[in-house]
C-alpha cells in the first residue's frame, strides 16, 4: 500500500441487530485479521437492514474493506482532531440576558 493509493479486500463478516425493549443496535464484526483504521471503508454485501420490534438476528455476509493510503489515513486523523476540537468551544457558563 503506498502514499496515495488504497486497496480493497473482501473478508466474511458476521452481522447482528436486535430490536427488543432491551436493546437497539446493529454490529458487525469483520473475520479478518487486521483492525480497521481511520480512512478505512466497510461496504457489508447483502446485510439486513431490520427486523422485526423484539426480534434478534445474526447473520453470515462478506464485506468489501477499502484500505486507506497513508496520505488519505493522515488526512483523516488531522480532520477528526480538528472536529473534536470544535467541541471544546462550549460555554457552560450561566445564560444572560443582554
């Protein structure tokens, strides 16, 4: 993998969502052997997109995971940094009136 350019690689992948009153989410878990870093895209082939309210469901797919270059992975720190900072210019100071 070079400076600019990406590479894509195709892993199986276990997908699960639950609606219940317990819980709402939907995970996936890539069966690969590598972590997934900042740049990085998952595209999930033929994955549910619900199911029913109280329902749980788990299944097999393949997902297409595009590597970052390192330039493009730089980038992406660099912009995610700079969005976190944008959080820290809250006031939690009294609302007046002017």
């Amino acid at each position: 993998m070079g400076l600019f350019g990406s590479r894509t690689v195709t892993v199986p992948c276990t997908v699960e969502i639950e609606q219940t009153p317990e819980s709402l989410h939907a995970h996936v878990t890539l069966d690969a052997g590598f972590e997934i870093e900042p740049g990085d895209e998952v595209q999930v082939h033929d994955a549910p997109t619900s199911v029913p309210y109280g329902e749980r469901l788990t299944v097999r797919r393949t997902a297409t995971v595009t590597r970052a270059g390192a330039l493009e992975r730089a980038w992406t720190k660099l912009i995610a940094h700079l969005e976190l900072t944008e959080l820290y210019e809250v006031s939690f100071s009294e609302r007046r009136k002017l």
